[in-house]
C-alpha cells in the first residue's frame, strides 16, 4: 500500500510545499509542533530513511539543510531541530522543527491548530526565503 506522502508527492492529496527537487519535497506539516513545522521526503518511497540509496540520502540531506537555513530566517525559535522517527508514516521523512529548548521537540505534545490562512502565510515565507538565497 502507497503512504500518504506518495500520494502528496502525486499530487493526489493537498499539501502546502515549500520547495521541491526532482528527488526530494518539503512540505509543511499539517499537525504541527510549531508553526513552520515541515516534513522533508525524498519523493521514492522507502521506509527506512537509512535504506535510502547513498547518493539520494546525501541529497536529502543536503535539501534538508536548505530548507531548514530558509525556516531559521522566517522563524522566531532559535534553531530548528531535527528529527527522524520513522514510525508514523511507512516513508523515510525528517521533520524540521522550529525550536527554543529540547522539550519544543517532543511529539507527544498537542499539536497547533493553524488556519488555512496561517499555513499558505509560511509556506510563502519559506518560498520566499528559499528564492532569497
């Protein structure tokens, strides 16, 4: 069976993107932890993000790495975390979280609830801060 970030990367279910590559999207989560909370994938779908080929796991990475420096310009938090769980989704993704303390990362955390508004407002400062650099 085909995992919900197939489906995104199809187009067969709404995401809000902030950036794509021919291998790779970052997408905002839709139950965040914080505002600008982002899921990066790499468009094949493997479960494991340490089975990834080695060349497309570098990539990811090196996506990853981008989006995230774009997060920190638009975002107050003073980093941006990262983390890689793998168990809510058969898709290797890496979260990218906006952060002032280690505790700003626990997932057991309630969610934000955020407009749609809100959403399609930091995707576009994500966009913007991406073509910036």
């Amino acid at each position: 069976m085909e995992s919900i970030f197939t489906r995104i990367v199809r187009g067969e279910i709404p995401a809000w993107k902030v950036a794509e590559t021919e291998d790779c999207l970052a997408f905002l989560d839709i139950n965040p932890l914080a505002e600008g909370h982002t899921l990066v994938i790499p468009k094949q779908e493997v479960d494991n993000l340490f089975d990834l080929d080695p060349e497309l796991y570098n990539r990811l990475l090196a996506f990853a790495r981008e989006v995230a420096r774009a997060l920190a310009q638009v975002s107050e938090a003073r980093r941006i975390g990262m983390a890689v769980i793998g168990l809510e989704v058969p898709h290797a993704h890496i979260h990218l979280v906006p952060i002032n303390g280690v505790y700003d990362i626990d997932f057991s955390k309630p969610k934000l609830q955020l407009s749609q508004e809100e959403f399609a407002g930091m995707a576009e400062k994500i966009r913007a801060a991406l073509r910036a650099s």
